[in-house]
C-alpha cells in the first residue's frame, strides 16, 4: 500500500493550501533575514567584563574578515571570530533548527499542542546514549552521536511499543508512556554520572544544556545527520498536513498512517538524539518555537515546519548569547535561560487548553 494514493494528492493539497495564512511568505523572508542579522550580531557580541566592560567586535571588522579582508584587524580578532564564537554560534543554530523542527513534527504527529522531543522521552534516551558513550573510551569521533541517537531510537521503540495496544497506538497512552520511560532514562543517566565519580562530573554540567564545547569539529559531526534528518522531515511535510484531518480521514485518503508515524518518530530521533548529544538537555525549545511560528504563518507544516526550523535556530542563538554574556566570566548553562523563557508559556498554554 502506497503512503498516499495519487488520485488522492490534488484534493488533499488544495485543502492544505487553505492553511495557510495570508502574509505568511512575507514572514518567511523576515525570518530568514532575521537569522542572518541574529548570526553577524551574535559574533560581534562577547563576554562583558568583571567591571562592566565588553570584549565586543565591531560590525565592520566582522564582516572584513567574513570576507577575507582580515588583514586590516588585530590577528586576535580573527582567531576570535572564526576559531571560537562562530562555531559557537552555528552549533546553536543547528541544534535549534533540530529541536524546532522536531517540535513541530511531534505536536503534528500526535496532534497535541504540547508534544515535543522531551515528552516522548526522545532527549532522555540520547541523553542515556551519550553518557554511555563516555564509558567506551573509544577514539572514534562518531561514537557520540551515534549512541544519542541510539538511545533516542531505543527510547521511541519502547515507548512506541508500550502504547501499541489491540493494533492501534493511542495518543494519550504513547504521551503518558514517553513521560514514564523518560523519567526511568533520566534516573538510569544520574545513576551513571555518580558512579563515574569525579571524572566525568562535567557531565551534571552538559545535562543542564550548553554550548560551551562547541568547536568546528563539533559543527562538522552534527551537521551531516542534522541536515539529513530534517530534508527528510520536510519530504513528509504534507502527510503531515493529512494527519491534521484525524486517523480515519487520513486512512481514506490513501495514507499509511502507522508508516508516516514511524517513519516520523525515527527521522524525529536522528535530528533531536544528535542536537543532544552536543548540547545537552535544553528545553521548550521545541515546545515555544512551533506555538509562535504557527500563530504567524498558520498550521500548513510544508511552512510550519522550516519556519519553526529557523525560528528554533533564532531563539537558541539568542539564548546562548544571553547565557554567555549576562553574568560573565561566569557562564550560564543555555537550558536554564530557556526553561526560565519556556516555563511561564507552558503554564500559559496550560490554562489556554483548559479553558
């Protein structure tokens, strides 16, 4: 059976186009450019010093050495921009468009304004996966994000599994048995951080979410299945608009929807397991960014979804370079400035959806 049958496809694209709002491409063109403003203002920008003063790069310099032209600057200056705030700042953009995107796909899945990466346990397990890697003591650079992805897989096929009851998997038990296998990782992941000892107690720090070890390399390893990962988000973007119609709707117009979930879930596992294991834990991410994005171009995922992707990329640029920056020399851990942004919206959306 086809994912979704060819005589179907025109009358479910034209009710999808009705999804989208009016304005939408001219917010689609502001987010892009917005990303690009976001990356240049995020490099100029360093740490404040212990008496008030910044380490900051003018706009011209920046973009000199951008192109090529850093010979009129200090040779600082370039090492600065390119060895360690750049990378810095591409990583949070790949790893926000990751969480993002996953957002978006997972509250499409399940049709539930409040499903993200973390409540089906998709972090915890690339979290498992990512601290035991540590305990291989391999020298394979993959290793890493290959187990956060392994454990972001095993956590979906369990819980996945949990809520596979009489044939069909229910929403509401699929949710309930993400938060518990969640929990069940996140407890297994402690216990591993204090047998280790003192040798790998920098990873209660990575838990907390940061950026702090970002590094070329670091980019280059999550690049390539981030990317992968979230093309392949996009190339189902409109049975995800299908879904939208409820299961049986969806079963008449020709799509397997067992198949897309699946499908879904793994792609969902790729993108948000690898984001972890360079990041850490960072929240609401996932949760905010799809809310905002579909207030301004509407519920339609073939724009939904890489609007979200980009709007992730802006909120968690902004959020390590507030982390960074607000209390320097000391450095805030990203995930607690976005559960201190993300924490009073989840209560907001909490008494939307109860009224």
């Amino acid at each position: 059976m086809s994912v979704l049958k060819c005589g179907h496809d025109t009358n479910s694209g034209a009710a999808t186009d009705e999804l989208i709002k009016p304005h939408t491409w001219k917010w689609v063109l502001i987010m892009v450019l917005a990303l690009l403003i976001t990356i240049i203002i995020a490099t100029m920008i360093g740490s404040m010093g212990p008496l008030g003063g910044t380490n900051e790069i003018s706009f011209r310099a920046v973009m000199d050495i951008f192109l090529n032209k850093s010979e009129k600057w200090p040779e600082g200056y370039q090492s600065i921009i390119i060895n360690m705030r750049l990378p810095r700042v591409f990583l949070a953009a790949l790893v926000g468009c990751a969480l993002g995107g996953s957002g978006a796909t997972m509250q499409g899945i399940f049709k539930n304004p409040m499903a993200d990466p973390f409540i089906i346990g998709i972090s915890s397990g690339a979290s498992l996966g990512a601290a035991s890697s540590l305990f291989l003591n391999s020298e394979f650079k993959f290793v890493l994000p290959l187990c956060a992805f392994l454990g972001a897989l095993l956590s979906v096929f369990i819980v996945y599994n949990i809520a596979h009851v009489g044939g069909r998997v229910k929403v509401q038990q699929l949710l309930l048995s993400g938060i518990a296998v969640g929990s069940f990782f996140s407890a297994v992941t402690s216990f591993l951080i204090y047998m280790a000892g003192k040798q790998f107690h920098f990873l209660i720090f990575w838990l907390l979410g940061g950026l702090y070890t970002a590094s070329w390399a670091s980019v280059n390893m999550a690049c390539i299945p981030i990317l992968l990962g979230t093309i392949g988000i996009l190339a189902f973007s409109r049975y995800l608009n299908v879904l939208l119609l409820g299961d049986e709707p969806a079963l008449h117009l020709g799509v397997d929807v067992t198949r897309i979930r699946k499908i879904l879930l793994v792609l969902t596992a790729l993108v948000s397991g690898v984001a972890v294991a360079f990041s850490g834990i960072i929240g609401f991410v996932g949760l905010i960014t799809p809310h905002i994005m579909r207030i301004l171009v509407g519920p339609n995922h073939r724009i939904l979804l890489p609007v979200s992707m980009v709007g992730g990329a802006l909120f968690l640029i902004w959020a390590d370079t507030l982390a960074r920056t607000i209390i320097s020399p000391t450095e805030i851990p990203v995930g607690v400035i976005t559960s201190l942004c993300g924490a009073p919206f989840f209560i907001y959306l909490l008494r939307t959806i109860k009224r």
